[in-house]
C-alpha cells in the first residue's frame, strides 16, 4: 500500500510541476509524451482554461492530441473543460484538416498560421438546456449526454457566413415500433438560404438509437420548408402506424420522399385535367389489378366524375429561380388520355387507416439513361380522393405491365407528418438509373 501512496504522490507532484512550469513556460510542451500531462493538469486546474495550451493538443502532438480531446469531451472534470474541447475540435475541423480519403482527421502534425486562441473559440451551448421542452415523464439517459452534450447540432454556433436563425429541441418517441423510444433532435431553421420567394421556416431532424450501451445517430430527416407567415398552423407528428411501400422488381418505390422544390407554375391548377379524366370514370374496371389486389374503390370513380380529386399543391415558399426542369404532377396519364389499358392498379391499404389507396402503374414515359413506368399513389385524405405524389419506378425494358413483379414491404420508420405532408425521406427509393418524372 506503501508504495502505491508514493506512486500516486509522485505522479501528483509531476503534474503540480507541469502545471507550474506550463503556466510559466509554454515551450516547455514540446513531445507527445506530455499529453497525459497536460490533460491530467488542464483536470486538476493546475492549468486555467484560457492559459491551456490547445494548439499543442490539436496541431503539435498529432494523433495523441487529438485523442486527449476526445477524451476531455467525454470525461473532462468539468463542465466548461467538455465544452472547450469540443469548440478546439470544431475549429481543427474548420481550418480544413480532414481527408480528403475517407473523410477522416489527418493525424499527422499539420501547420496553420496561427494557434487556437480561446478568446476566439466558438462554445457550443449545452444540450441540457433541451430537456426543459421534453414532455412530462420523458427523461434523456444520461449516457446520451456523456456522448452528445456539446455536439447537438443545433447548439453550435453558426459559421460567420450563416445568417438565419435556428431554434431547436428534444423529444422521445418510438419510431420504429420497437417499444424502445428514439431520441429527435428538431432544428428550426428559420429565414433559410435566399433562394425563397418568402421567408421560410424549415425543420432538419437527427434521430437518434440505442445502439446496445451507445447512442447513434442514425437518421437525418429534412422537412420542405414552409412560408413563414403561416407556419403558426402547420405542426409535427409522428404518425401511429407504419407505412407500406411498394417494390416494382426489387426497386422500391417511395413516394413520400419527393423533391420539396416546386418552382411557380409548374403545378396543375385544381381543374387541370380533370375534365378529361372525368371520362375515365366508366373505364376504371377496365384497368388491369395486380394479383392481390383489391378492386379499385368505386368512390374514385365518383370523384372522377364531380372533379372532386384533389391535385398536389405547389410547395410554399415557391424558389425565386427553378432549379429543376419542371416535375410531372397530377394525374396518371391512361387517365387523361381514356387509356385504361396503358395502367394498371395495386389497390391496398398501405398506410393501414382503414381506407384503401390507389396505386396506378402506366406504360413506359420515357427512356433514357434506363426505362422506368409513371406511378402515382392516390389516397383517401379528409373524405376526398387526393393524387398524393408522382413517381418514377424503374422497369425492365420492354416488359409488360402483367409481367411486372411489385410487393408491398413495411417501411423500417414510422412517418413524420409537417404541414399536411407524410415523409419517408430516408426509406430506400428506386436506383436504377438518372430517370425523373419529367413531362
């Protein structure tokens, strides 16, 4: 035991010195070997934080250093020591030290200008601060903030460039169907990137799991922005139940993971089409079912008929200048066109509320780069048939809509819904091939 004293005294009084000495001599931090020194003096308070030398850590002792950092973000003493070292990171990052291989740190000694300075760092605020909009019985573990105090997204300081506005917060919820509740992490981006007609709010979400004794982030979810005068109405939600998705030869099909930017103009009015798919209302059983598909419900051919289908609104704020060629929006073309034997239909309950939904297949639109089909999802939403999204599915070439494999599969994630929206943003969507919707 005698020993052990004297070795923990020793070691006590080396650090006493570094500290002493560091203060008063800087030069003196010149080998990797004084990290462990340096950080067990920076723990102790031997060393004030605005006297530490970071700059040897980040630049100068190469890959030790940067591993005492994270050491310090995760088991720092204190507080404000946590938050220092993610601030030295940050900045590290900033000044372009990662790879370009891989998109790993570069461990070797780098050389910039100038030192970390701390009057300089930007302090990450902390994500404790969340915890008070939880709601009543939610509790964030706390080997959550072990990991992730400092490095919610949302709390960093913005880069000097950036100058919108950002609010966020916490929340819990099963997303999955796990019985296991993830982490949300909401940022509110408000008056985003001025390529908007009006002020736009918009929300970016991060999901975080349990990943057995770790929590990973798993999930990034971007919500189309929304005018910012009427965003008081709009609101977030987890949807109850999870969706289907539909696999046209082993590509899925996703259709609530479409483009948010709709230029002006570009989307149907709300007749658009409709007088000449009226027609189409004594055709519909002529339209082929994929097998195990139920009969195409007869209200949508009464909604046909009083051209009461509700079409897909344009996205507000609409962008200043298009930044695609205009997308296909409404309804499916054998519609439009009286030609119910250039579709076909999968009728299924997909987002199981009760109601069946429509998924009309037509013939090929277009071949490019690969051959895809027009599908198009039309729903039951508030007591009217609504075209819901258009998309493209991949197909072989040539091959008759009788011969194509489709399957519905469960959606991993249940959908979040923001302003009359459902999105399955980070679902597996069709890859065959640079195709779009285009007409």
């Amino acid at each position: 035991m005698k020993w052990l004293m004297r070795g923990l005294s020793a070691i006590v009084a080396l650090a006493v010195s570094y500290g002493v000495i560091a203060n008063y001599v800087p030069a003196a931090r010149i080998a990797a070997i004084c990290v462990p020194a340096e950080v067990l003096a920076i723990n102790l308070g031997l060393i004030p934080l605005d006297r530490a030398d970071w700059g040897y850590l980040k630049l100068r002792s190469g890959k030790a250093g940067l591993d005492a950092l994270s050491h310090l973000e995760r088991h720092g003493a204190a507080d404000k020591i946590r938050q220092t070292s993610v601030a030295v990171q940050d900045q590290w990052l900033e000044a372009g030290h990662v790879s370009k291989f891989g998109g790993g740190h570069l461990y070797w000694e780098n050389v910039q200008e100038k030192e970390t300075r701390y009057a300089e760092l930007r302090m990450p605020l902390d994500g404790k601060t969340l915890g008070q909009d939880l709601k009543p019985n939610q509790s964030i573990p706390e080997n959550f903030w072990q990991t992730y105090r400092y490095r919610l997204g949302c709390l960093l300081p913005p880069p000097n460039y950036e100058y919108s506005k950002r609010e966020c917060r916490l929340s819990m919820a099963d997303l999955n169907g796990d019985n296991q509740p993830e982490i949300i992490l909401d940022n509110q981006i408000i008056g985003t990137e001025g390529v908007f007609v009006k002020p736009a709010i918009e929300h970016r979400h991060m999901v975080y799991q349990k990943d057995g004794s770790e929590w990973k982030a798993i999930k990034i979810n971007g919500l189309c922005a929304v005018d910012q005068a009427s965003a008081h109405d709009t609101s977030l939600k987890i949807y109850a139940q999870k969706i289907d998705v539909p696999w046209i030869n082993g590509h899925a099909v996703n259709f609530f993971n479409s483009d948010c930017f709709v230029s002006e103009n570009s989307v149907p009015a709300s007749t658009s089409g409709l007088n000449q798919a009226r027609f189409m209302a004594l055709f519909l059983t002529q339209i082929k079912l994929l097998p195990s598909s139920k009969p195409i419900p007869s209200s949508l051919a009464v909604a046909l008929t009083n051209r009461s289908i509700v079409l897909p609104l344009g996205t507000e704020p609409p962008m200043r200048e298009p930044m695609l060629q205009q997308e296909f929006q409404g309804l499916p073309p054998c519609f439009t066109s009286l030609a119910p034997k250039a579709c076909m239909a999968m009728v299924a309950d997909i987002d199981h509320n009760g109601s069946d939904d429509v998924i009309i297949l037509d013939k090929e639109v277009r071949k490019d780069f690969s051959t895809w089909r027009l599908a198009t999802l039309l729903m039951m939403r508030q007591g009217r048939w609504t075209v819901v999204a258009n998309h493209a599915a991949c197909a072989e070439e040539s091959q008759k809509l009788e011969d194509l494999n489709v399957e519905l599969k469960s959606a991993t994630w249940r959908p979040i819904e923001f302003a009359g929206r459902l999105y399955l943003r980070d679902e597996p969507s069709d890859n065959c091939g640079q195709h779009f919707a285009y007409m």
